[in-house]
C-alpha cells in the first residue's frame, strides 16, 4: 500500500505541474517580471523555494533508511509529524509566487495541500497499525502540520545514511530550476515564440 501511496503521489504532483506549466507557458501573467511587485514576488518565491530546499535535506538527516521502519519523533518530526510534506507546501507555494500569475498563486498551494492531506491521513493510518500506542501519543503531542518550534530536540548522536542524503540535495537542488524556467517563459514570450491565449490572472 505504501509503494501505491508514492505512486499515486508522484503521479498527481507531475499532472498538477504539468496543467500549472502548460497555463504558465500559453498565457501572460498580469503582473510583469520587471515590475517592483514582479520583483518582491520573485525574491519572496525563490526564498520559499530555498527553505523547502534546505528544510527537506534536513529531513531526510533524520528520516533516511527508517521510514516505516521506527518511529523518528525527534528533531523536526518533534516539531510536526509531516515536516517534508511541510517543506514541499513552502516550496510549491514558491514555485507559484515565482509564476507571477494570481491564479496560480492561490490554486496551486490549495491543490498540493488537498493532495497531501489526502496522503497524510493514508499514512497515518499505516503508522497506527505499525507503532499503536506509541504513535498515539505521538499525535496526542506532535501537530500534523503546523510546527511547534518549542518541541524541537534532537539525540546526542543520530546516525545518518550518507547516499539517501545525497539524493536529497540532488533533488532539492531541481527546486532551483524553477526560477530560470519561469524566465526562460517569460523571454519567449516577449519574443513572440509561444501563441499565448491571454492573461490568466
């Protein structure tokens, strides 16, 4: 069940990106990449992106080769159950920001939460069976999403896999692409090389 959740996931993340590229890609954004809003949206997107980046490295520090194997209740699990899917709502709400388009701004963030949410009650429920008790009172402590920074604790030491670190900076490093391809879109559309349908606000 857990291999079709991630399934499932991937599959939904890539059909939201997709329908989200295709509307940035065909249609104008109503606020311009050289204005000074198109600026603060940009320098606050690309900050976002760069949290989720570094917060989901730090995650996997804790998280890599235990998943669903032991409970990891320390570090930012202390601080709430789901700190990855946290990280990944701050960075897709960056993505969005870096779009410029008001539409995209206020449906993607919505759409991702919908999403995880959705995983999220899956996994608790696979979690319960496998820990009982002691995710019980996990939860009874531990917010689902929104962060308690005052739990924050952290073992003295904590070993760490080396290779599934590795492929988490590898793929918080495609956060940064975001950036240069929403300007790479916004280039070609100034110059005329994509028809565009109108401005999606």
């Amino acid at each position: 069940m857990a291999k079709a959740l991630n399934k499932n996931r991937i599959r939904d993340t890539r059909l939201i990106l997709l329908v989200s590229l295709l509307a940035t890609l065909f249609t104008r954004p109503l606020m311009d990449f050289n204005s000074v809003l198109g600026d603060a949206l940009s320098m606050t997107g690309a900050l976002l992106v760069a949290a989720c980046a570094l917060g989901r490295v730090f995650c996997t520090a804790f998280l890599g080769g235990h998943k669903n194997t032991a409970l990891i209740t320390h570090g930012p699990f202390a601080v709430c159950r789901n700190p990855l899917y946290a990280c990944s709502l701050v960075g897709v709400t960056g993505v969005a920001l870096l779009s410029h388009h008001l539409v995209l701004m206020a449906l993607v963030p919505l759409a991702f939460a919908g999403l995880f949410r959705a995983l999220v009650r899956r996994e608790e429920e696979l979690l319960q069976t496998h820990f009982g008790a002691e995710y019980a009172a996990y939860c009874a402590r531990t917010a689902r999403f929104l962060p308690r920074f005052g739990q924050y604790h952290v073992p003295q030491n904590m070993p760490i896999r080396p290779d599934l670190l590795w492929i988490a900076v590898r793929d918080g490093a495609l956060w940064f692409l975001a950036l240069p391809l929403f300007n790479v879109v916004a280039h070609a559309q100034r110059a005329g090389l994509v028809p565009l349908w109108g401005v999606l606000y």
